[in-house]
C-alpha cells in the first residue's frame, strides 16, 4: 500500500448532499475487485463529508464492505436520526433552548441551536466502530484520516488526524493539525452546521462545522503526504438566479441557503484556484528552485453534481417530518421557495438514494478521468 500512499480522498460538507458522494464512490467500485483494499489511504473529511470518511477509514481493508454499510444508512435514512423532527420535539427545543440564546452571554449556560442533533450522535455511535481504524493503519491500509472542525473560541480552522507515526503535527495561519484518537464527537462537531446544531466542547474549546473557518480545504491532505486529491463536493451547476429580479429583495430564507452554499463550497474554489497557480508557477522553476522552496505539484481532480440539488429538493419536501415542515414554513421556506436550505436537510431517504444515483451516474459518466488520476 506504500505505494498508493500520495493519493487522497477530500469530501466536503453539504448535510443531506453528502448522499451524492456515495454514489461517486460506488463508481470507483466497479473499477475494483471485490476484495480491494481503499484505493486512497488518505481520507480528509468537512461536516457529513467527515461521517463519510470515517465511514471508508473504519473498512479501509476492503472498500467494497464500507460502501455497503455506508450504503445501508444513506439509503434507509429518515430526518429523525439526525436531529428531533417532531412537532412537540421541535417547538419544545426551540423555546427552551434557542430562544433563550438571545440573553446574555453570562445566563447562557447550554450550547443554542435552531435543531436538536442528539440523534446523531447516537447513529454515529450505534453505526461507527472506530477501533477499527487503529487495525486498518496498523496493517498499512490506512495511511490518515483527518475530520475538520472549526474553533469558536480561536478561530481557527482544526484538523484532528489519526494516522502512521510519521505524521507530524503542524501549526500555520488559523488552521492547525492536531493528532487524536477519533470518536464521535469529534464527527458531531464537524458536523454542526452553525445556528442549525450546537457547538461541541472540546479540549478546552467550542468547536463547529469543518467548512467554517477553513481557508485552505486542500491543506490537510498536503500535510498528510498526499500529491494527488481527488475531491467530490456538492457545489451545484450554474443556474441563473432568481436574485436578478430587482424588483424584490431575496427572502431571509434564500439568503440563508446562500450561506451555506459559501460556507461548503466557495473556499474549496478559491484554493483549486491558488494550487493551480502554484503548480504553474512551479512548471518554470528548476529542480534546485524547487528544493530550495520545498514546494511540489499537487494533481487534482474534482468531482461534482450535474444536476441542480434544490430542484431535486423541492421535489420531496412534502417528505419531511411534520415539525420541521411546519419550522420551515413560518421561516419562508416552501417546495417553491429559491433556497438551498432544504436540500441540505433533507434527510430522507427518498431524496438521498436519488443522489446515490445522480453520484453513481456522474461517476461513471468520468470514468476514464478517475481510472487514469487513480491509475486502476
């Protein structure tokens, strides 16, 4: 496996939208054996993105018995195991818990959110046997896995890694790489999506969603060994937008959706952008230039959805659990409303194997492309 220890998996987060990269990893199956260990011993997680990995890190010796599991909760998923839906459950926690965030700092004694992501926890504990990721880098299936999260409290964005002993902490501007033994809060805290889920106190820190923060998304992977990264994302095809109407302003709930879409997607662009620069303005320098600056070319390859996720969305709205349906609606959002939010909350299963499928086609759509970057 030595080898094959320069190439990495990036999955970014999106809630719900993690379900595509499901699909684009289904592909990349077909190209494999049955007994195939993970073509990617480096796997970096933001968000459900981090469930995801976690999920491949734990079955890193066969990639075909990840997918499977991975596959069995994607597929049978319902909102009520990922935060409380229900009509008493959601307007119970909402006046308990998110409305008084509005008091000052020094009466605010329990961690506020519009949702309550108990159950996700407990999915993440009932589903995930983290033992197994110690075996797997042990026996050299697993080089790294890195879950993101971002600091509250420092600003900065933080990757918790558990890898081979070779691999070094690093510190630079707002983001560090710190070793551990990951468990399932690390994954919840990377996973909580601000204002949505509560932060997550950890070593001595409040900490948030992987995606806020993080100002260099390709970072970890680099600091692990990689050279080569393959990306799947959930940054949507261009579309013209609703927003040029300069008759009405965007809705609060438009601009919520909108939000987020930077928060998952916009910093990854803009460091694809940077490494391309990087890797040009390396083609022209000399070999003692390039070991003078310790710099290296770093191969990427992005995967993302064909297809727009909001309209896929709409599509299944009526679906979602009857509290969070009638939350949404007092909040503006509706199956016509011109938002993001829904898809990325949408976790039922309806909506979720439809992005199996739409991962699973765009995957083999780029089959060539991801055969020859992987080189199987």
């Amino acid at each position: 496996m030595s080898e094959r220890n320069q190439y990495a998996l990036l999955l970014s987060g999106g809630g719900a939208r993690a379900a595509y990269q499901l699909g684009v990893l289904k592909a990349i199956a077909t190209f494999l054996p049955r007994n195939q260990g993970i073509p990617f011993p480096i796997v970096c997680g933001n968000s459900a993105g981090a469930i995801n990995a976690t999920g491949l890190a734990c079955y890193a010796s066969c990639y075909h018995l990840g997918l499977r599991k991975l596959e069995w909760v994607w597929k049978n998923f319902h909102t009520r195991q990922v935060y409380d839906s229900g009509i008493r459950d959601v307007f119970k926690h909402l006046a308990g818990n998110f409305l008084s965030s509005f008091q000052s700092e020094q009466h605010q004694k329990n961690p506020s959110s519009l949702l309550n992501n108990q159950p996700l926890r407990r999915l993440i504990r009932s589903r995930l046997d983290f033992h197994r990721i110690d075996r797997n880098i042990s026996s050299g299936h697993l080089r790294a896995i890195t879950v993101n999260a971002s600091s509250y409290t420092s600003h900065d964005s933080i990757s918790f890694y558990q890898g081979q002993s070779d691999i070094k902490p690093w510190q630079r501007e707002q983001r560090r790489g710190i070793p551990c033994t990951l468990n399932s809060e690390h994954l919840v805290a990377s996973s909580a999506i601000p204002m949505l889920f509560p932060p997550v106190k950890m070593l001595g820190e409040f900490l948030g969603d992987g995606s806020v923060h993080q100002l260099s998304p390709l970072s970890p992977a680099i600091h692990l060994g990689a050279e080569k990264v393959l990306i799947i994302g959930v940054e949507q095809p261009e579309k013209t937008s609703r927003f040029i109407d300069m008759n009405r302003f965007p809705s609060s709930i438009a601009i919520a959706g909108h939000l987020l879409d930077t928060i998952f997607a916009d910093t990854l662009k803009s460091d694809l952008e940077r490494l391309t620069r990087i890797n040009e303005t390396i083609a022209h320098m000399t070999y003692k230039q390039q070991q003078q600056t310790q710099l290296k070319t770093i191969d990427t390859l992005a995967i993302n959805p064909t297809i727009n996720f909001n309209e896929m969305a709409a599509k299944h709205f009526h679906r979602m659990p009857s509290g969070i349906k009638i939350l949404l609606r007092l909040m503006g959002l509706h199956d016509k409303a011109d938002s993001s939010l829904l898809s990325y909350l949408l976790f039922e299963k309806e909506f979720c194997r439809e992005l199996i499928d739409l991962g699973m086609k765009d995957g083999l759509a780029r089959q060539d492309e991801l055969r020859s970057f992987l080189s199987i």
